[in-house]
C-alpha cells in the first residue's frame, strides 16, 4: 500500500473520558464508510459523563449545560498538521483531524426520545462532529452543512440527525 493510500483514509480511536480505549459496537467502520472522502487521517471520539460535557460546554462555549456532542478540531480550516505520533524520519500516519466528545447520559436519552437505539445516536452523534472537525458550521454556513450531513446519514442508514432536530424544537 502507498503513503498515499494509507494516509488518506479515516482512523477513528473510541476512548473514555481518561482516554482509555472503549469498545462501541462498528462505530468507527461504520463512520469511514460514510464519512466523506476528505476525512482523511485520524480523529478520537471520548465518551463522556454528562457533568464532564457539561464543564467542557461551560468552558469552551459558555453554556453551562451538557450538550450531547462537542468537537475540538485539532487545526484551523485548511491548516494541516501532523498526527500527534509521527516522529522525525519516520512518515506520519496522517493528519489528526481533532476529538469529538459524546455525552453518553445526553445520547441516551436522545435515542428514546427519537425511538431508536443508542448505537444509532452515537452514530448521529459521531457524523455530525466529524463534519465540525471538517470545518462545517451549521450556525453559519447558509445550510451547507445540513445538506452534506443528511446526504451521508442516508448512505449510512440514518433518519434525522441534529440539524433537524434542532429545527423541530
């Protein structure tokens, strides 16, 4: 396999709040598959308490309530940078593109209200943070967001995701 090949491909390591590796079912499989073909190199997704959400959204948008999915992009828009292990003479393992942080109290209770399982939230959850990492902003970007993340949520199997929820409320 080329450089090429093997740096331009989307790495996905599931960890708990202390950065210990956790097991979520086919997530990070299922999250390479859908997501687009510039998710190229490596992004962590942290599973965290509600309280811990909460703290991060205090701190880092100055809502003191835990949301259900926070991303912390690890370059601004169009800057690369290299994977935090690459070490000199020997290549990166490509761009980190930053973590996503999960509520896991938050997405629970998000999947019974939308009736569905927690595994499928998460994977709601996981899309919508990859494409902040991306440099997609909902907020901002006169819908372009929503339409990419819809389209990738029908290729991966999705209904709605946080866009239109968001919408409906």
């Amino acid at each position: 396999m080329s450089d090429d090949a093997d740096t331009c491909r989307l790495r996905v390591a599931l960890t708990d709040a202390d950065g210990r590796p956790v097991r979520a079912g086919a997530l990070g499989a299922w999250l390479r598959r859908v997501a687009p073909a510039r998710a190229c190199g490596a992004v962590t997704i942290a599973f965290v308490s509600d309280a811990a959400m909460r703290r991060l959204n205090r701190r880092f948008a100055g809502k003191n309530t835990a949301t259900d999915v926070l991303s912390f992009p690890a370059f601004a828009h169009g800057e690369a940078r290299l994977h935090p292990r690459a070490t000199a003479g020997r290549p990166a393992p490509g761009r980190f593109l930053g973590d996503i942080v999960i509520a896991a109290g938050v997405a629970r209770r998000q999947a019974r209200e939308a009736g569905h399982s927690y595994a499928r939230e998460v994977r709601v959850l996981a899309l919508h943070g990859l494409l902040h990492l991306l440099g997609y902003d909902h907020e901002t970007d006169g819908g372009t967001m929503a339409r990419v993340e819809a389209r990738l949520r029908r290729k991966g199997g999705l209904a709605a995701g946080v866009i239109e929820r968001a919408r409906t409320l």
